[in-house]
C-alpha cells in the first residue's frame, strides 16, 4: 500500500476540502453515506465506485448487475460521477481461495473480514490513492474518531445492533486515517428514513444477508462440493472417543456447531468440540465440554500499535467473538510464538477469558475493546 | 448531469469504436420517418405503401454497398443480433443439408472474436453439442492462420472471423482466410463480423470471399439500433425470433424504417468519404500514436499500423491498470475505453490480449484511442497533454 499519508496527518480531514472515494454496493447504508458527504462536501468532491468482486453467480451482496444499476442510479441522482471497479482478480485469490482452503482444512474463515482487510481497506484504498482521492468511505456502521493527540480510533456504530465494528477491527491508523463512515452516527431506521427523506431507490432494499458469493439455492455446501472434495467423516466422544454417528462431509461441520450433532444419554446437546478433516473425525461434548477458557490468535492486528504492557505482561481487554457476539472481559498477553524482534508487535496473541466462552471455531475472528472505553476497538486476530 | 471536477473545461471523444456520432445526413434522412411518415410498412395503405417504399430504398441501396442483392440484406436491430443471426441461424440453415450421420459438426471462430460472435459460438457448442474451436491471434494481433488451418476440418460447419478486431483495429487476412476455409472445410458457411470495418475499408470488396456479413448502423454515423447482415452466394439462415416473418421470414418484428433509412444514408456518406477521411484520420491517429510514444517510456502500440484501420490506436502501457488509467483520463476530459467492459461497466482483462498469449497483468494493461471523422487536431494536442500527465500519475 502507498504511503501516501502519514500516520499522523496534521491537517484535518473532515474540512480540508479532500475528495472522497464512496464505495457503493448498492445497498441502502452506503447510499445514504454518499448522500451524507454530498451533502457535507459538495458532488464535486464526492466520486462512487463499485466494487465488481465477484465474476461467478451470486444473488445477494454487490456484484450483481442490479445492484450495479442501483448504485448507479443513486450516484446520477446524488449528482456524483460513478465508476465500476473490477477487482474480482483478487478477490478471488484473497477471498474466495482462501474460504474454500480453511473450509477444505476444517477450518471456518470469515469472508467479510477478509474482504474487508484484502479489497475495500487495501486494494481499493490504494486505487483511491492513485486516483488523488484524500479518503474511501462506505456504508459501514462503525465510527473513526480522533484523540487530542491525533490517534485514529475505531469506534462501534451508533446503532448497537447494526454494529460493524467487529469486521473493521482489523485496520490500523494509515488505513483508518483515510476512511470515512459516514452513517456510523446514525441509526439503521434513521439510514433508512434519510434515504426515503431523499427519495433514493435504495430505501426500501433488505439487508444483504448471508455470504455474497454463494448463492442461497447453492448454499455453503453446494458451493464447497464445487470446489473441494468433501469427506464423510465418522462423530466420535471427545473424551472417550466412542463412536457416536457419521457426517456427510467434515469439512461442513464447525467447531461450536450443534445442529446435526444430537443429545447425549443424558439427554444434553451435544457440540462439535474438534474437526479433524485428515482424521475424517469430529469431536462432540456436552455443553461444558464446548467452552474455552482463553484462545490463542494469529495474524494480529492494532488500531494503534500493542497495548502498552503488553510486551512485558498482561492487558485486560474485552473479547468479542462473532459479528453479533457480546464482548466478554478477558486479559491478553503474548501468544506461543512471544514478542517480535522489535520488542513490542506479537506474532500470537493468547486470551484468557474470565468466564469460560463457547470455543471459537479455527479461521474465526476475535476483536478486542478496550474496556476503559468499551466502543473503542483495541485490535483482531485470528483463532489459529 | 453528473460532475467531474473539470466540468466546463474541454472534453476529448476518443470513444469512436464504441459509437461515433450521428451523421447529419443520416439525421435528416431519419426525421420524416420519425414525423409524418410514421406507418408499418406491413399493411395494405397508401401510408403503408410509402414507409414500404423508404426501407425498400435503404435496403437497396444498403445492398448495392456492401456488395449483396437487395434480397440479401437482413436488417437486424445491431451489430450483436447480425452475428446472432449468422452464427446460430446461420448454423442451423447449414445444418439442415448435412446428413445425421455427420456427427455434431463443428463451429470455428478466432478468439479474439466480439463477445456476440463469442457467445454466440458457446451457446450454439453448448445447445447442439457440436464440437467450438476457437483460434487465437499471433502477436501482431492477426489470426493465426496455421492454426486456423489446423481447425479448419471438413466436419466444419460455421467459420466466424471478424474483419477488424474492436480492441485492436488490426484489419484480418480475410482473402488468406477464405482461402483456407474454402480449401479444408468446403461445406462450411463463412461469416465475419464487419462492424468496425465499414467507416475505413470497401466493405463490399474485403469482405466478398464470405457467405454472411454483420454491420451495425451507429459505428459508421448512423442511429444505434440499426444493423444488418449480408447473405451472399445463396447462403441461407433460420431466424431466431419468431413472429410475422418480416425481413423473408428470416427476423421477425415491425421494421425499424427509421433506422433502416438512417442506416443507409450514413452508409452513402462513410463511404463516400472513405478515402478523405481514412486519410485524415490516420494522420491524426499516427500523431497521436508518435506523440506519446515520445513523451511516454514504456509504451507498446499494439499491432503493426499498415494492418490496422485508420481509427483505432491500441497500447499496452506497462505499469498501469487500465481500469484506473481510464477513470483518470476521464476525469481529465480524455473520454477512452479499456476495450474491454462487461455489462456491469467492469474492466477484465482483455480476451482480446489474452488471445495473443499476454497474461492477465500485461493484457489488463490496454487502453484504446479510437477516433472518427469528427476527431479534431485540438482532440489530439489535447491528448498529448493529458494522457502522458495521467500515466505519470499512476506510475508514481
């Protein structure tokens, strides 16, 4: 990624006159953050782009030619010029690849944080760059805010249960000094009265649900057999390793899952507690048996470098561990893989909960607040 | 009207392979159809009988120019339902004189075919199992035609080699190609895709080896809508819509009397203007091409200009993703094209490109400049001020 700007931009961004780069998906939340920065920056500032990510079929998400059209159309009415951005190339090697890799690998990746992390904060913020757009903004509901000293923050949106923080978590200051998210302030049913105040087309459109290139008459399992070959694999105890039943195919079957997986002689829920695809096995439990009292996380990110004391220790913090999850309180420390050559950046991070949680599944994310400031989003990693 | 940051300031149209604009002639030719003289020409009127009588003229003299009988010309709704029409319906006409026993046949086409010559040959292989060999271009951006002979077998039904490729503007050895075919595949029907031929080339003569000939009214000046395909030699199609059987059965709909009319009037006039204008443009074209090239390092102009239309510059331009080289130059008033959009307005990388064996990075790399009789030696300066501003910018 150019280093076109400082971690520290003196100027402020919000009244510098930069011009901003909308990704619009055709949904209703980026349509209405495009209205918003015409609305605080003038059209002539303000250029929409979607994102063509994904070349296969889909019937949900940003790549359909009707979503196109919709984003379109908001654009010509907003008075804003509109591009088309291809960049269904690295999605695939950065998205999909990698999605259908971890599943065939008993593993569960999050394809959202991964576009997020690969394409809108990265590939397309480097188009931006080149293009002279000062900033990318979308329709997340999540909030940049900014310390007396400069320091971006990541912030959850004002909407709890439209919250989007979870799947930014993963961005650091050059990449947060040059977002914008221009509905994190707002309410989803505000979003959505503004867009009908502004009568744009989008209004009224759902949500997009679910993973936005597998279709849903397709579903995860039919896009994997595609793709991947899939094995039945047998359901054993966990902690005798009685058999307990067959599965059509392991690589389907998530750590934490239940369905599918019966009750137990005691008549309890059983969990999936393990996935071993090369062993064709799944580990079921009790419910007891499906908690964690801490996980250990790769690829770690930072909003604003380590904790400070983390090098040397502990930091509390608060973990959440799914898009909709709550934050639960935990301390973090350096991981098995310890402290970077540098002294401060971990390889691993390991997070102990305070009370157990039910176990991640490997390939999940797990961001982490500060509890000092709850809505403050600390950093991310990966289950390993 | 959407904003751009220059807006008021001058704007550059080097978008002419994707349309160019309408001729005056062609514009006047149109109104009285588009006026008083609004009638089907299907009914029993004296109303009917003067609209029949405008789209008889403009087929005729739509036929005495691109070299068919009167009978011969189909007029179709573009370029894309022309090649439609020749390689499905074309396919099928053949196909009903081929004994059963010959197999499912097969359908050659080069490419660095137009997506409607492309899919077209893919839905035809995928409805009736018959066996597409596509031909790829040798570097120069021309046909390959050892590898043409190589796919050219008698079991051939449909060849498809387009006369001047969109992306390129390299003009194909349609005479070598003819050739070939007629010599290792004599049962086989032979189409090309004339659509950006006729502004610069004796449409009639380069094309006349060949059994069906698509052309599209609004590359030449003429309105869009508006296309047509040539049927010589006795060759035959089955049509593709089903209807009235208008146009001899062999396209079904009211006519567009209009655009027939405007089609033939622009016709009259690119071809009148062949010479002049093919002359000035290249002109134009050649110092546009040499301009940048010394501005800009790295350059590479596609195709050899002596195999090339006059309108068409084509470069690969190491370094740069043309997806962005586009949104700038249009953001600096230089109106130009990657070549290759999908119908969402994505850029991929080039089929085109990639048929010549360049790989995904290099043939993501291609812009086109494609100027028309309108182009203007201010268009070009305008050009060599901004292109080499904008290439610099993205290579930072």
């Amino acid at each position: 990624m150019p280093s076109t700007v400082s971690r520290r931009p003196s100027r402020d961004c919000e009244t510098d006159g930069v011009r901003v780069l909308v990704a619009m998906s055709g949904g209703v939340d980026s349509s209405v953050a495009a209205a918003s920065l015409v609305g605080s920056l003038g059209a002539s500032a303000v250029v929409g782009a979607t994102l063509k990510l994904w070349g296969g079929e889909s019937d949900s998400g940003c790549c359909s030619v009707a979503d196109v059209d919709d984003a379109r159309r908001v654009a010509d009415q907003l008075g804003i010029v509109h591009h088309v951005f291809n960049f269904a190339a690295d999605f695939e090697a950065h998205v999909v690849d990698p999605y259908v890799a971890g599943h065939a690998a008993g593993r569960t990746p999050n394809p959202c944080i991964e576009c997020n992390r690969h394409l809108k904060f990265d590939r397309l913020l480097e188009r931006a760059a080149l293009l002279g757009f000062g900033a990318v903004a979308t329709g997340h509901h999540a909030r940049v805010a900014r310390d007396p000293d400069g320091t971006f923050r990541l912030l959850r949106g004002a909407d709890a249960a439209k919250d989007q923080s979870y799947v930014l978590a993963m961005l650091g200051q050059d990449a947060l000094a040059r977002c914008r998210f221009p509905v994190g302030d707002r309410t989803k049913s505000e979003v959505r009265a503004e867009a009908a105040r502004l009568g744009l087309r989008t209004a009224t459109k759902p949500d997009s649900q679910d993973v936005c290139f597998i279709r849903s008459d397709v579903g995860r399992a039919g896009f994997l057999a595609d793709r991947v070959p899939l094995h039945a694999g047998r359901v054993v105890d966990h902690a005798t390793g009685d058999d307990l039943g067959a599965v059509e195919a392991v690589e389907l079957v998530t750590v934490g899952q239940r369905r599918g997986m019966g009750h137990g002689t005691d008549g309890r829920r059983r969990f999936v507690t393990a996935v071993d695809v090369p062993a064709r096995r799944v580990a079921v439990g009790p419910p007891e048996a499906a908690l964690a009292a801490g996980q250990v996380l790769h690829t770690v990110t930072w909003v604003d470098g380590p904790p400070a004391g983390l090098a040397g220790g502990t930091v509390p913090a608060l973990a959440q561990c799914s898009a909709h999850g709550r934050a639960v309180p935990c301390t973090v420390h350096p991981g098995p893989d310890g402290v970077s050559a540098d002294g401060v950046s971990v390889d691993s991070l390991s997070v102990e909960f305070a009370e157990p949680q039910r176990r991640v599944a490997p390939g999940q994310t797990v961001a982490l607040y500060d509890p000092s400031r709850p809505d403050s989003v600390l950093g991310s990693g990966i289950v390993g | 009207m959407t904003a751009v940051r220059d807006e008021g300031d001058r704007r550059s149209y080097f978008d002419h392979a994707a349309t160019t604009p309408l001729r005056p002639e062609a514009l006047e030719s149109m109104l009285p159809l588009l006026t008083g003289e609004f009638a089907n020409p299907s009914g029993a009127h004296a109303e009917s009988r003067r609209a029949r009588v405008a789209i008889d003229d403009a087929r005729d003299h739509i036929a005495e120019l691109l070299g068919a009988g009167p009978g011969d010309v189909v007029l179709t709704s573009g370029g894309t339902e022309a090649d439609d029409l020749a390689v499905q319906g074309g396919w099928e006409a053949a196909s009903a004189t081929v004994d059963d026993d010959g197999g499912p046949g097969a359908v050659v086409c080069s490419a660095m075919e137009h997506p409607a010559v492309l899919e077209a040959c893919r839905a035809l292989a995928r409805r009736t199992g018959a066996e597409l060999r596509t031909v790829a271009g040798d570097r120069w951006g021309r046909v390959d035609l050892d590898s043409l002979a190589g796919a050219c077998t008698p079991d051939v039904r449909l060849v498809s080699v387009m006369a001047v490729n969109n992306e390129l503007g390299t003009v194909q050895a349609l005479a070598d190609v003819a050739d070939t075919v007629r010599e290792r595949s004599p049962g086989a029907v032979l189409h090309t895709d004339a659509v950006q031929a006729v502004p610069w080339l004796d449409v009639a003569a380069v094309t006349a080896p060949f059994d069906l000939v698509s052309v599209s009214a609004h590359k030449f000046g003429g309105p869009k809508g508006a296309g047509a395909l040539v049927l010589r030699r006795g060759a035959e199609v089955r049509p593709r819509i089903a209807g009235g059987g208008q146009e001899r059965g062999r396209r079904s709909g009211t006519p567009n009397v209009a655009g027939a009319v405007g089609m033939a009037a622009a016709l009259d006039a690119a071809t009148a203007g062949r010479a002049a204008d093919g002359a000035r443009v290249a002109a134009l074209r050649d110092r546009l091409a040499d301009g940048l090239a010394a501005r800009v390092p790295a350059l590479v102009e596609s195709g050899r200009r002596q195999d090339r239309v006059a309108g068409i510059l084509h470069l690969r331009v190491d370094g740069v993703e043309s997806e962005a080289l586009v949104v700038l130059l249009d953001e600096y008033g230089i109106a130009a094209s990657a070549g290759a959009a999908c119908s969402s307005g994505a850029v991929g990388p080039s089929h085109v490109l990639v048929s010549l064996g360049l790989d995904d990075v290099a043939a993501s790399s291609g812009i086109r400049f494609s100027l028309g009789v309108t182009s203007t030696d201010e268009d070009v300066d305008h050009a060599l001020d901004r292109v080499p501003q904008a290439i610099a910018r993205l290579r930072n």
